[in-house]
C-alpha cells in the first residue's frame, strides 16, 4: 500500500504524525518504510533520531545519497536506513518483539525542490514498485501546499505499472478556519490534488474516493483539559467547534471524508518525535496520543473506511 501524506500549510502536524504511523504499522508487525519527499525541508532523520540523517543525508559518488540523487538520475537508488539500528534513541535500538521492518528512505542533506520531468516521474514509479512489491506500507511524506513533491507523485501513481497498487491520500489540517479552508482548497480547487490528478490521467472519482483527512491537535472543547478554563471561554471553544463542524461539512471536510483526529499533545508541541509507550508510562505524553496513532494505522488497512463517500 502507497499511503502519501500532505498538507497545505506547514505546522499542521504532518511530518510527526506520519511518522508515528509508520512507528505503530512496524509495532504492529507490519512492514513499513517511510520516505522524506519534503524536498525543501528533509528533516524526518530527526523524527527518527537518527544522527547522519538529520536535515537529509550527505552522498557523494555514484552510489551514495538519498532521494534527491535517485530521483534527479545522479545513483541507481537511494539509501535506505534500518531505523531500528541507526537511530540513537535506546526504545528504538531495542527493537520491541513481534515488530516488522522499519526503513526511513531520507532527502539530500541542503537538498532544494526541484522541478517535474517525465524522467523524474518515471524514477518515481519504478521506486514505489520496488517498495510496494517489499513493505506492507510505504508512507511517503510530501511537501506542504502545491509542490513538486506532489506532482511527482500524482505522475507516478498514474503510470500503469501501479494501477493495481492500492494507493490512499492523507491531508493534514488543524482544527482552525484557516486550516480547514487550506485543506479544501488543496484537494479540491484549481491547481489541487483532484485537479493535477486528472491532468494526469487519474479517474477523478476513483482518486477523490482515495483521499481522506485528519485533524491535528485537535482540542477537546468538552474534556477536562478546558475545565481549568473560564466559563465563557469554555462556552466559547464550543460555539467554534460548531461552527467549524459546519464550515468542514460545507467544503467536503466533513465526517464522511475524515479518517480520525489527533489531539493535542504538550509533548509534540515541545519536541517532534516517536511517541512510544514508555512516554505514556513515563507520563510525558498522553495515552489519548497513542490511541489515535493506532486507530489512525488501523484505519489505513481497513476497506470500510475508503468506501465511496
């Protein structure tokens, strides 16, 4: 399965919560692989902790680099990195038992977007059939708003050799008017994932019934986390979450095209990273996190809910 990953505004909580995906798709025995297609910002060596991939990797020669060198024709494939022997976090290096593969493919270290050839489409391609033919998931973690990364994409899922590739879009927002208007200008207007889609080639219904959303540090305008909050104040988050219910339903945001919402959390707040279950134990991250993470993972594999909406 080819799961990519986006968001119109940076901030959102994409990079984070996909790798927490990834995290729990490995844990859960799946095998997974987690590719940095930020190509302005490759930092997901960081998410990981894995030092010689923070802000990308360095390559040299004809057969070391990451993303960028595969794709721009300069190696005949990027490195790939076992995250639970390189990263330098001790819950990762102690891979837990029953997990599965957990491979991070990252950017070039001072790596830049880079424009769209039929070349780097067709590099593109041939990269998602090796990987789709060898992990469970393969997450792929585009640039914000309307890039390269995503037209690269679009491109390569179109080619036939992938049409029988289960493929499923992610579009990140949080839980604001700003967000929630972003994310369906993204999907939906001129210049958007359905409208490049289709340039394409992409059946518009087909790669419409493929795309979902997810809410990020969403805050719970009933839960005790606001009790400590005025009264007028806790009245007030609730008459925007209303409305902003009504304004997501409006511009195609609503329940039917959500996949699930993540909470907010002061850990992904203070230091983007795994969350794993000795946080929760530690109580630096709350178990709600974790819950949605799975949940999220859960839903990826599970046909009901990409059923045509």
């Amino acid at each position: 399965m080819l799961v990519f990953v986006t968001s119109h505004k940076g901030g959102t909580g994409r990079s984070v919560t996909a790798a927490n995906i990834a995290y729990r798709s490995a844990l859960s025995g799946r095998s997974t692989c987690y590719l940095d297609y930020d190509f302005g910002s490759p930092t997901a060596g960081i998410t990981f902790q894995i030092p010689q991939a923070t802000n990308g990797i360095e390559g040299a020669g004809p057969n070391g680099g990451g993303l960028h060198r595969y794709l721009r024709g300069e190696i005949p494939s990027p490195e790939q990195l076992d995250v639970w022997g390189t990263s330098e976090r001790v819950s990762l290096r102690q891979r837990p038992p029953r997990s599965s593969s957990l491979v991070l493919l990252p950017g070039q270290r001072n790596g830049s977007e880079f424009g769209f050839t039929d070349d780097i489409g067709r590099r593109c391609a041939e990269l998602f059939l090796r990987l789709e033919e060898e992990f469970d998931l393969t997450l792929v973690d585009l640039s914000a708003g309307r890039s390269y990364a995503s037209q690269i994409a679009l491109a390569a899922t179109a080619n036939r050799t992938l049409r029988k590739v289960t493929v499923r879009w992610l579009v990140f927002h949080r839980w604001t008017p700003q967000h929630v208007a972003a994310a369906a200008d993204l999907a939906f207007e001129a210049g958007g994932i359905l409208a490049m889609g289709k340039e394409y080639g992409h059946e518009p219904d087909r790669l419409r019934e493929s795309l979902r959303f997810v809410r990020t540090a969403v805050i719970d305008s009933r839960g005790p986390e606001v009790g400590h909050l005025e009264l007028a104040q806790q009245a007030f988050l609730r008459k925007c979450h209303e409305e902003l219910k009504e304004q997501a339903s409006k511009r195609g945001l609503g329940r039917t095209t959500l996949l699930g919402a993540v909470p907010l959390d002061p850990l992904l707040q203070w230091r983007e990273q795994l969350i794993s279950d000795n946080d929760v134990q530690a109580k630096i991250a709350n178990a709600g996190t974790v819950d949605a993470f799975v949940k999220l993972t859960e839903k990826l594999f599970d046909e009901t809910a990409w059923e045509t909406v």
